[in-house]
C-alpha cells in the first residue's frame, strides 16, 4: 500500500529525492551498495523493515543455535534488518556481548543472501584511558591526526576494514549500513556532547569515514548519523538541535534516530501522552530533514526492555506511524537485543506479546524476511 503523497509539493520532494537522493556518499560505492540505497527510499515510500540487534546470535534462553531466532519463532520469518555492533577493540575475537566474529560473518552472509539488511554500530573502547565506551574522559583529540592515539585508532580502523572486507557473497562484498559514534548528542559515551566539541565530533565522523573509503578502500557501505531523542527538544528549533554534530550532506546517508524514552519507559518525565506525541514529532522531524537533503530516515534503535505493555508494537510503534502517512516515512525500526526474560526488546515464544506481535507482522506496511525479495537489486526489494 503506497504512502507517496499526491498533492504537487509531495511528488516535487518524491522527484528530488530521485534526483539526487539515491547517490552513496562514497562515489566509488558497489552497485549493490547503491541500488540498496535506491530501494531504501522507495521502501521508506511504502512501509518500514523490523529490525532486531543480534537476532540470529542467540535469544532469551539460547545461544549460537543454527537457524534460530526469537522473532522467527514468534512469527515464522527472520526481521528484515539484521543489528550488528563491532564492539569494543577489534583486537579480540568477540564483541562487547561475546559475539564471535567469525560466527558474526556468518550471519551476516546469511542475512544477506535471505534479501535482509546489515546495519552495524560501534562501541569502542575509550583509547586514551583503555576504559569502555561509556569512559567519558574526553579522548577524541588524542584520535585525531597529531593526537597521542592516533596510530592506535588507525589499527582499530585498520582492523575494522578488514572485518568488512570479510564479509563477502560469492567474492562480492555485502553491502552493510555503519552507523559509527551514535547518540554523540548524549553525554554516556566519550564521544559524546559535552565530553567533545561539536568541531571535533564532526572530525572524527569525517574522519572515519574518509579513511575507511578512501585509505582502506572500503566501498560496501552506507554511512547513517544518529542522535539520541532523549537529548534533543521537539519545541524549539528542533532541526538545529539534530544536526549539532552533523558532518555534512557528503558524509551521511541515512538520518536515523535512536528513541527509548518515548516509547513507553516508565519512570521518565513525560506522560504516556507526552510520550506519544514526542514519539511522533521525532519520526516527522527525520522525515523532513531526510526529504530536505534527499537522504533516507530510520528509527535506527528503539524498544521497551522486556516488551511490559502486551500491545506495545501496534499501539506504541506501528498506529502511530500509520496515522501520519504524509509526514512519516522510514526505511526500518530496529529494537535492541533479546537476551535474558528480563532483558529483551522483541518477544519469544510464550511472551505475552506475542500476539500484538503478529498483529504487528501481518500488517501491509510492516516487513519481515518474508516480504522481502532482493534490497541489492533495483526495484525488486519488496514482493
């Protein structure tokens, strides 16, 4: 069911996005990098893919079980987008949440050759103090070009390349959207607002990702930008409050947003209502800045630690959306991971709400691996 506007201001932004939307910021991007780009605009267009964070690597009470997966057992299909982290220091061999890389390339060819879609985040490790992600001490000048951590960070980058040169179809590379230093606009990580200037921040996303394209001839990816809605206010100059930290239109391609704190967190400031209409404004608020610079928006982390409101996905996630086609369009939702009864954001067999969640699958907007056809080739990413 299309949710392309007709009125002639809708289809001049649909025309603008075809014109110079549907271009990686890498020139020398893969075909299927950039035809994955095309079909994400289109499906934005359409409906949204469900994604869930290391959905094939393990669930509440299992892990690295061949072809398992908590949402494929409440629903009967894989989500359509598949969220990776890279993890703390590329010199081991897991990431933060002890997933093997060797296992994470094989899931991630898996997601791939199902006609589903890679995204990945990274929480490195603070190189300055040899603390976590969430080792505030400000570090980002060490990492920069003359800093004391320079040459460190660049084996990081080094490493991170090859991890994605490894990942690879048939000799061809999987195209895999990056989504490095999020929620730079909150003050958990070292990167973040007030452990960072914006100047600097803006360095270290240009810097990224120049050095993965241009150095390390990393040519498989789409590069997403996405604050944290907890710190960005809705009532005033919400556009400027976005883009703080923004690296500029050659940079990025994907205006995501991650939003927790309103979608039903108890224990916040604001309402169930306020939640609500915050929720909303936030999704028309990428859209908009998305059609502006003919980028693709997405919901790119949100979810309700252990799925508490029964109906959550239609109510919370699915009507709202629904209710505002001419003002919100998103490629996906991706909700974080499922690994204890306690903490999970996607139901398993025997939650309560599983039967919203199928309600939530059998809608005509929604898509899963099931509904899916080939997001690598253009005009055939959805059946």
């Amino acid at each position: 069911m299309s949710r392309m506007k007709t009125c002639l201001a809708c289809l001049a932004c649909a025309v603008s996005v075809m014109a110079i939307g549907q271009q990686p910021v890498d020139p020398d991007a893969t075909t299927k990098t950039k035809e994955l780009l095309m079909n994400l605009h289109e499906i934005s267009e359409h409906g949204f893919m469900f994604g869930h964070q290391d959905d094939q690597a393990y669930g509440v009470g299992w892990k690295d079980e061949r072809g398992r997966s908590d949402v494929k057992e409440t629903v009967g299909s894989f989500p359509a987008v598949h969220g990776w982290d890279v993890g703390s220091r590329l010199t081991n061999d897991e990431n933060l949440d002890q997933v093997k890389f060797d296992n994470m390339r094989k899931w991630v060819k898996k997601a791939y050759k199902m006609g589903t879609i890679n995204t990945f985040s990274w929480h490195l490790d603070n190189l300055t103090t040899g603390g976590n992600s969430w080792d505030k001490t400000p570090s980002v000048p060490d990492l920069l070009p003359g800093g004391a951590k320079h040459a460190e960070f660049n084996e990081q980058l080094d490493l991170l390349a090859e991890l994605f040169h490894s990942m690879r179809s048939w000799f061809q590379p999987i195209p895999i959207i990056f989504r490095p230093w999020h929620e730079h606009n909150g003050d958990w990580f070292w990167w973040g607002k007030g452990n960072v200037s914006e100047e600097d921040y803006i360095a270290l996303f240009r810097y990224t990702v120049d050095y993965l394209k241009n150095e390390k001839d990393v040519h498989q990816l789409l590069y997403a930008f996405s604050p944290d809605r907890s710190r960005l206010r809705l009532d005033t100059i919400p556009e400027q409050n976005y883009l703080w930290g923004y690296p500029g239109d050659d940079y990025v391609d994907i205006i995501g947003i991650d939003n927790y704190g309103d979608v039903g967190r108890s224990g916040g400031p604001d309402s169930e209502e306020k939640q609500a209409e915050n929720f909303v404004e936030s999704l028309k608020l990428i859209t908009r800045i998305a059609r502006e610079k003919g980028k693709v928006a997405a919901l790119t982390e949100t979810g309700l630690e252990g799925v508490t409101r029964p109906d959550w996905f239609t109510e919370v996630i699915l009507n709202p959306i629904k209710a505002n086609p001419e003002e919100i369009a998103i490629a996906w939702v991706l909700v974080w991971r499922n690994h204890t009864t306690t903490h999970h954001y996607a139901p398993y067999p025997g939650h309560s709400s599983v039967p919203d969640f199928q309600k939530f699958d059998a809608d005509s907007i929604t898509l899963f691996e099931k509904d899916m056809r080939n997001p690598y080739k253009k005009g055939k990413a959805i059946k």
